[in-house]
C-alpha cells in the first residue's frame, strides 16, 4: 500500500484496476453524442472488436494463428438470424444460439485443425471458412444465397428497447455484449485454464510434461473463441438485420488479425485499440483516398512490426523504457 | 514388480541405433545414474522412458502394468516426469507462475475458468515453498527470461519436482549451473523423498559419486556395465572409456 505511494504517477495509474477500461468506455460513450450520423459504422467497430478479442484469446494466449476466425463468425450471424426468423426473434436468445454455433463448428472443424500446427493450420483455417461461404452460397433455401438472408426482424432487447432506425439502440446494445465479453475473457485468462494457455503458447513440449493433455486443451480454446467470434457474428446479424455469404471472407479473418497485431496480442485490450486505431484510419483515410488508404495501414503494420513487437499497448512502457535509459 | 522396469528396449533413427536391448529396472527409492560418452544414447533412453519418443521394440511397465501404449502426458499423470536437458521453461511467464501451472496441472485444476489461478493459498504457499528450498524466493516476480542460465536450471527441477512424482529422471540437472550453485542441486535431489526412484543422467563424475548407488554405463546404445559406484570405479572396461576417451 506505502510502497505504491512512492511510484511515480504513470506508474500509479497503471495500478488502478480497470482505469485504462473505463477510459475506453468513456470514450464509447462519448462516440456517441460526437457521431450520431455514424451509429452504423460505430458499431461495426464495437462487433469487430468482439471478434478480434476472440482471436487474441487463440494467437495471443494460447499461440493457435488463425487466418479462418470469419468461419465461426459467419456461422453464428447465420444461425442468429434463421434463429429470429423462423423461432424466436429475442435478441439475446439469439446471442446464445449465435454462441453456440461458432462453438459447435469451431468444436468440430478443431477436432482436426487441432492437429496441425504452423503453415499448415493457417491453410486449414482458411479452408474451413471458404467451405462455409460456398455451403452459403449453394444453400439457397435456407440462406439465400448471394442475395443474402433477409427479413430478420428482433424483438425489444429485454423486451424494452426497440431497435431503431438510427441505431441507437444497436450501439448501446454491441458496446454492452462487448463489455460483457470483456470481463468474460478478462476472468478467464486469468484463470488457471487461461495459465494452461499460455502455458501451451511459451512451450507444448513442457505442457505435456507436466500431464497436460495439449490438444484437448487446444480444442477447447478454439471452441470458446468460437463461440465468441460466433458472439460478433450474432450481432452483426441482429444489429443489421442482413446476413450474406460474405461474412465468411477471407478479408474480414486477414483484417481481424492485422487488426490485433497493430495493437498488441496478448493482452486484450490490445486488441480493442487495434481495432480502434485501424477503423479510424479506415474510415478518415478512405474518405481521402478511397483506393490508397491500404498502403497507410500497411505502413502501420510494418512500423509496428519492426518498432513495437510488442503492438501499440505496449508504446507507452517502451516509451519509459528509453526514457528511463537515456536518464 | 514396483517401480519402473524396461525389457528388451531398442530404438534406431534410420541407420542409427541408439538403444540396444536394454533392460532396465528403477525400484522406489532407488538413486540411479546412468553414465556414458557424448551420443551414448542416455537422453534417447529417457525420452523413451517417458514417453517422447516411441520405442522400435520392447516393453516398459510401472508397478507391474504396461505403460508402453500410453501417451507421455498419461505416463507424467502416473507419476514418471524428467527435466530437460536442453531448459524448457514457460518464458513469458514469472518464477512463481512457472511453479504454479505444474501444481495446478498436477491437482487437476489446470482447467478452472474463472477463479484466478493464483487464487488458491494452499498452491501459493507450496510455491513459495519451492522457491525457498532453491534460493529462488527473492526472484519469484521475475520473468523467467531474466534469470541467469544457472538459475534457470534450478527452476527446470523445481518445476519438475512440483509435479511430485514417483519416479524422478535428472537429464544433466547440473550442467551449466556455476560450481557456487551445483550444491543446491545437490542438496535438493539429497532432500527428494526416500521413496521416489530417481535416475540421474549426468557427466559430472562428482555429482554421480555423491547421489547415486548404482551406476549404469551405456555406450553406442547398450548398457556396457551395471555396479555400485566402488565396483564401477575399478572396472577396466569403464576406465579405459572414461581415462583412454578425451571425456572425464
Ligand atoms: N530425433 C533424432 N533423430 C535422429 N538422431 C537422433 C535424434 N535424437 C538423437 N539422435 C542421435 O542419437 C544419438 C544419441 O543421442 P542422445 O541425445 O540420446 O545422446 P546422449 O547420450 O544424451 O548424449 P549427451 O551426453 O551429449 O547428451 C546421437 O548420435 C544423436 O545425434
Ligand atoms: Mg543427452
């Protein structure tokens, strides 16, 4: 207690438990009343970051690279919205559902993936969800196709706040399943399970020394951040009320991951400021240059990739540590 | 028949044979080393020992059941574990979590979601505890990055030792350890319960003399002689390899 007195003030601050999320917070709130004509592309922001959260959970703790996270994504906005249309039109019921089916096909697509490691499970990865997209596509009964599945119309969230034209209540609603996923991924990183995880990312070889049953534990990570991804997907589904086969796109897993490598794997809100700081420069640098903003981000990457390996998150302490040498 | 016991082991890589029909037999308590040149084979036996790597031939049994067809995390479940001659660490992990993940593995309590791992005050003490018994208590915060090499493989057998096992094999637990910090080594495999069997795997005649009373000599894969340390001394086969041979 005494000692954490004598720190100096950045350092203090870091101290406080859930500062740097309550900033973030604010920051959402105030997005808000700053950009009430850009709801839309705001919560776009808030659901992939849901996403890319479930991607750290797989590369950043326990070492698994993705480039197929769309796959689970695209499996829960789908099933989220059959869910409204033909059973139930709660919205979260269908967040459960949309869980349960990123779980699911990330449960059974890990059974195998699971198996491989490196070069060949990024191709694996990708594979599944190219498989995904043309089932969607070929499906035209039940998805329709490339023109999409419409007509998802949700119910009140919890009965009282009707989803409106603007997209209030969209935003409000994704920053809330966002928090939540938050605090859940915060819990379990820091659990013993989260341990086991990066256990497996530093070293398998000494994981299954020590008796642990590496794969299994690899399924199981790769099952819960399905049923995360499926998280994101469920609310794209709901929040836009439209579900097409590109939510299986190769694009959208590549831009994911880059998306958290620029803020910092490991470490969860790394990944929020990722994608934070990509969508901004999506969205200014686009509107400058609509065909040359990709050679922005690819300056990013590469700055980040050469200068802070460690992403943005971890600018402000090596900032201090060459602050601290030059002293 | 307790303990550890091998019949007619073999393995080969290609043309290589690194294990020759041994027969081997590690009974609770005992305090074994196994001695030989560079590329003997030792580091080949244990792995096949624990399950690393698959045999070409031959059968391994641990209180009488065939443990041969069993996984190495199933056969580190049963109580067989081994260090590391090359240091495996968790390396972005601190000392202390270093020590934590095989107690938690160990109780079976490597898959709790949503307490926090360093929650429980039965498995902190026994860290702590760990970290005292090597000198390790002031460093226990650190990555264990930062540690000196020395350091590092006094943690390898802490780890290790966390899983408290049954039957304990040592691959060089002192190599590369500073002279100054070999007597911790020493004093923690002296202080290993007397029941555990344990097998030493070591070049530093110092060390097998003080640890082990029987001595194994494995040279191209086949066990060349078995004896005490006295008889092992006096064995003309074994000082023409060890006085003859550039290795001591
Ligand atoms: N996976 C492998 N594939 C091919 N050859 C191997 C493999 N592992 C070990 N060898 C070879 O098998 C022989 C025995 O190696 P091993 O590591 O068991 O020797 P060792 O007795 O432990 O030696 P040291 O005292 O140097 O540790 C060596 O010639 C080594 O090159
Ligand atoms: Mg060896």
């Amino acid at each position: 207690m005494t000692e954490s007195l004598t720190l100096p003030l950045p350092e203090r601050l870091a101290r406080v438990p859930f500062l740097a999320e309550a900033l973030l917070l604010a920051i959402a709130a105030a997005m808000f009343f700053l950009l009430p004509y850009s709801l839309g592309f705001l919560t776009r922001v808030l659901i992939l970051m849901v996403l890319v959260l479930s991607i750290d959970l797989l590369l950043g703790f326990a070492g698994i690279a993705t480039l197929g996270q769309a796959a689970m994504y695209g499996a829960g906005a789908y099933a989220a919205g059959l869910f409204a249309i033909h059973v139930w039109a709660d919205p979260l019921a269908g967040l459960v559902v949309g869980a349960a089916a990123g779980a699911a096909l990330a449960l059974l697509s890990g059974l195998v993936l699971m198996r491989a490691q490196g070069l060949t499970l990024i191709m694996l990865t990708i594979a599944v969800a190219q498989i995904c997209m043309e089932i969607a596509n070929k499906a035209r009964g039940v998805t329709g196709g490339s023109d999409g599945l419409r007509g998802i119309r949700m119910d009140p969230v919890l009965g009282l706040f009707e989803f409106d034209f603007i997209g209030q209540t969209g935003y409000w609603y994704a920053l809330a399943v966002l928090a939540a996923v938050f605090l859940l991924l915060r819990l379990v990183t820091r659990s013993a399970f989260g341990l086991s995880l990066r256990g497996i990312h530093d070293s398998p070889a000494r994981m299954t020394a020590i008796g642990t049953p590496v794969y299994g534990r690899r399924v199981a990570a790769y099952a819960l951040a399905g049923a995360i991804a499926g998280i994101a997907g469920a609310l794209t589904a709901q929040v836009t009320q439209l579900v097409s086969p590109e939510v299986f796109a190769f694009t959208l897993s590549a831009e994911a991951l880059i998306m958290l490598v620029l803020g910092g794997t490991g470490r969860l809100i790394g990944g929020i400021i990722g994608v934070a700081i990509f969508m901004t420069v999506h969205h200014t640098a686009a509107a400058h240059d609509p065909f040359n903003w990709l050679f922005v981000i690819g300056a990013m990457v590469l700055g980040v990739v050469f200068f802070v390996p460690g992403g943005l998150v971890s600018l402000p302490a090596r900032l201090r540590g060459l602050m601290g040498r030059a002293l | 028949m307790q303990g550890l016991c091998v019949r007619g082991l073999n393995k080969s890589f290609g043309g290589l044979t690194v294990a020759l029909d041994i027969d081997f037999d590690l009974p609770p308590g005992a305090r074994k080393a196994l001695i030989g040149p560079n590329g003997a084979g030792k580091s080949t036996f244990a792995n096949l020992v624990t399950g690393i790597l698959a045999p070409s031939s031959g059968t391994i049994t641990f209180d009488g059941q065939d443990i041969g067809h069993l996984r190495e995390a199933a056969r580190v479940r049963r109580g067989i574990a081994k260090t590391f001659q090359i240091t495996t660490l968790f390396r972005s992990m601190t000392v202390r979590e270093n020590l934590r993940l095989p107690i938690l593995q160990r109780d079976g309590r490597a898959t709790g979601l949503w307490r926090r791992s360093d929650s429980d005050r039965g498995v902190e003490e026994e860290v702590t505890a760990l970290l005292e018994q090597f000198r390790l208590a002031p460093l226990g915060d650190l990555p264990v990055s930062q540690l000196a090499y020395g350091q590092q493989r006094l943690v390898e057998m802490a780890l290790t030792l966390a899983l408290r096992p049954r039957v304990l094999i040592l691959d060089e637990p002192a190599a590369g350890v500073p002279s100054s910090e070999s007597p911790l080594i020493i004093e923690a495999i002296e202080r290993l319960p007397q029941d555990l069997a344990v097998l030493i795997i070591e070049h530093d005649m110092d060390l097998v003399f003080r640890i082990a009373r029987q001595i194994v000599v494995l040279v191209a894969g086949r066990i060349l002689t078995e004896g005490s340390p006295a008889e092992i001394s006096r064995d003309p086969k074994v000082r023409e390899l060890y006085l003859g041979g550039a290795h001591v």
